[in-house]
C-alpha cells in the first residue's frame, strides 16, 4: 500500500493497482501509467507536460501520448477523483426521511433476547395513536418517505389499523412482526396499504426457534408467512433472525428455509446485551466469541460464489461494502440523521441499537420532528459519523476507511462502550477486503 502526497492510495503489486480517494469511497483500477498520469496531475502538472515525460519514458509519439494523458483525465473526471471536484469530506446532514416507531411494549411472547423487554414497570403500554397520527402527518409534510412500526409485537397496537391506514400511501410502511397473529385479514389488509412485512424467525425448525420464543411459535410464524404470500405479499416478506449462541449452528439451515419458503431476503442481526437479554446473557450469548460470528460471515459472505441468487442474504456484517448503496446521496451508507426513533414513552433516539439514557436526543411530547431532526444532539451524532474515520486512530492510517467508515457506531458501542473506536470485526473487515481487491485485480489481470 503506497500513499502519495495527496493522500490518494495504491493498492497491489501487478500489473494494474486500485487507486482509492482519501476522503470518499470512491475508487478504480488502473494500471501503472495511468497511476504515474493521477499522480503527476496531482503535483500540479499539465496534461502537455505529463504527455513529454511519457513520450520520453516509453518513446512513443507525442500525438499517442497527449491522447493517453486526456483518456486518463476524462476518467479521473468521471470518477470524482479530481481535487477540483471531491477533495473534501462529505458531511452527513439531518434530514427528515422516516421514522421507526415502537408502537407497543404489549407482546404475546416473551423471547430470550428481546432489546426492549424487562423496561421499566412505569413507562406507558402503547404509543397514543393520536400521537402517533400527528407524527405520521408531520413527516409527510417534512417530505419523509418511510416509517417502520414496531414494537413489542404492534398487531397488540389496539390502533393499529387505523394507524397503518393513514401511513400510506404516501409513506413506505414496513412492519416488524413476530408473525403469530397473523391470519388472512391482517395479510389482506396489509397488501392492501403495500407493506413490506419483516417476520422474526430465530430457527428453522420448531425445536430451534421455540426454545426461544416459546412453544408453537415456530409453527404460528411459518403459517402467518404463507398467509402474508396468499395475500400477494411474495416478493415483499423477509425474515430477521439474531445470531445467539442456540441459533449458530442453525443460521445457514435459516436460508435454506427462506429458500423453501420463496422468501426473498434473509437479515441475521447481531446479539446485543439490552432488555431481556441482559438477563438471559448467560444462557444466549456467554460462549459466543467473535470467531463464531466470523466463520458464520464467511460462509454468509462466501455462499454466493456458488451461483446461489435466492434467497438475498443480509448477514448483519456492518461496513463492508464495495460501493455505496444506490439510495445513498452523501457517500455514507450509515441510515443515522435520515430516521428518528421513537420509543412507546416518546423518548427519541438516533439508531433503534442505540437507545440509551446518552443518546436520548428528546421526547415528542416536548418537541416537535422538525427540531427533533434539527436538534444539536442530532447535529452532534451526524458530526461524529461523519468524522469516526478520521478521528479514531486505527482507522485515520486505514486505506479502507473510506468504504468501512469505521462500522456501526452501535456495535462499536456495544463492544467498546463507546462510538469512538471500532468494533470487535476490524481485523476481519480489513482481510475481506483485501480479498475483495485481490480477486478484482486478478480479474482485470486476466482480461
């Protein structure tokens, strides 16, 4: 790994090296002449004066040599990579663009890793649908563009349609369920408002998901799946399982039924130690190391390379990505600063996985979504993913941070304690991704 006076950095050995900008996430492959252009344009030469010390270097005509020199400027133009047009870091600023809603602490179930179970005996059961109404509206006029209602289980919600109905249609709904309740009307009456409906499955058989949410589960979740597809619901279910300790063995046999199934898309998410769990550490995530959770990313990670498509697999792996997501419009794939959470007390937070007395940005009982959204808490925690690569020291030296950016700030607090270091999987992060490049480069090595 080189990097030159501008901060631009070389990766590989052969042929043609990825050249990575230092402040975005942008990149390409070049080979060595075309890096000896990028970094000669840098240093403040002109394209005629780059094109003289090719024609002399290779001893090729100056017509050859100017034309190689604009061939590479054109690209470095349609890259971004030019100082003239992207040598500044791009901020993450507040905009209102959804919601997540926990709409009810009122659950039929009582799960062994539940993140907003055991709260306190004092806060309210339901989130008051005028409430709830009045921050729909809100949005809509703010411009948002999604909300995602939870819970506890929201079909307990005894306001429930009335809230869903008035979701939409402006507003993308998507509804988090445990699927037990689930019977044709409430299938229909989601098809009907275009929900895209996630359902939480811990196991892929009843012995596995059972032993965490309780006996039958399994068997009323499968039947509510199937319900949601009768519906037209097909192409817009997937399914959510936490990796814990009981599930690990089990989590590659959860895509095999997501697959049986004609589930589109699996999201495995990682354990974390709030609510229910808290208690029930011992028994879901005591003996669960990193290197558990590495061997499941491999093969999560990996699977596709056998020409497997369906299901799409989420593997709960945070920053590790090639490019920036399609929706993303300031080159941080991070969903902190366009969405607000809002807890059944009113309590607001920046992230569902950071909901802690220190990031509690607020309460919509006090104030309202527009100085929520515009809020110095929320500038403060839009500053601080802005900056996290640049300022946590493991990460400022990394060729990677651009792409990483420096992962899931809740992980990193859930690992460390706090968002300003990384989490428990930089080392593997950094081995994937010089795999990744390795496999690119030998592509482009090979024709």
């Amino acid at each position: 790994m080189i990097d030159n006076s501008m901060g631009y950095l070389e990766y590989g050995s052969g042929t043609n090296r990825v050249i990575l900008h230092p402040l975005s996430s942008w990149w390409l492959v070049m080979n060595q002449t075309g890096g000896a252009i990028l970094r000669a344009l840098l240093q403040g030469a002109t394209p005629e004066q780059v094109a003289s010390d090719i024609r002399g270097k290779y001893g090729i005509a100056f017509d050859t040599a100017i034309k190689d020199v604009f061939q590479v400027l054109d690209t470095l133009i349609a890259s971004k990579f030019l100082p003239s047009t992207a040598l500044t870091l791009q901020e993450r600023a507040p905009e209102p663009r959804s919601l997540f809603l926990h709409l009810t602490r009122r659950c039929n179930l009582s799960c062994l890793h539940c993140y907003a179970g055991d709260s306190s005996r004092g806060t309210p059961m339901d989130l008051p649908s005028g409430m709830v109404l009045g921050l729909l509206d809100k949005l809509k006029a703010l411009g948002g563009r999604a909300v995602t209602l939870s819970g506890g289980e929201p079909l307990l919600h005894p306001e429930i349609k009335s809230i869903i109905a008035h979701a939409g249609p402006e507003l993308e709904i998507r509804f988090l369920t445990n699927g037990t309740l689930m019977n044709r009307d409430w299938a229909d009456f989601l098809a009907d408002h275009g929900a895209k409906v996630q359902v939480s499955i811990d196991g892929s058989c009843p012995a596995v998901h059972d032993a965490i949410r309780g006996p039958g589960s399994f068997e009323k979740a499968i039947r509510g799946i199937e319900m949601l597809q009768e519906a037209g619901l097909s192409e817009r279910i997937n399914l959510a399982a936490t990796v814990m300790r009981q599930s690990l063995h089990d989590l590659p046999e959860i895509m095999g039924l997501a697959e049986r199934l004609g589930v589109p898309l699996v999201r495995f998410l990682p354990l974390r130690k709030r609510g229910t769990a808290v208690r029930c550490w011992e028994e879901i995530g005591a003996g669960l190391g990193r290197e558990d959770s590495e061997r499941f990313y491999d093969y999560a990670i990996h699977r596709g390379q056998d020409g497997a498509t369906r299901p799409e697999v989420s593997c709960g792996l945070s920053g590790f990505m090639l490019a920036m997501p399609e929706e993303t419009d300031d080159d941080i794939w991070c969903p902190v600063g366009r969405q607000l959470v809002v807890d059944v007390d009113g309590s607001v937070y920046p992230c569902a996985a950071m909901m802690t007395p220190d990031f509690r940005m607020g309460s919509v009982y006090e104030q309202g979504l527009e100085e929520l959204f515009h809020s110095v808490p929320m500038s403060d925690i839009c500053a601080a993913l802005t900056k996290r690569r640049l300022v946590i020291e493991r990460c400022a030296s990394c060729p990677w941070r651009n792409l990483c950016q420096s992962g899931c700030m809740a992980l990193a607090l859930e690992h460390k304690g706090t968002i300003w270091d990384t989490d428990d999987f930089c080392d593997y992060r950094q081995k994937l991704y010089e795999e990744a490049f390795d496999r690119i480069l030998a592509l482009e090595d090979e024709g």
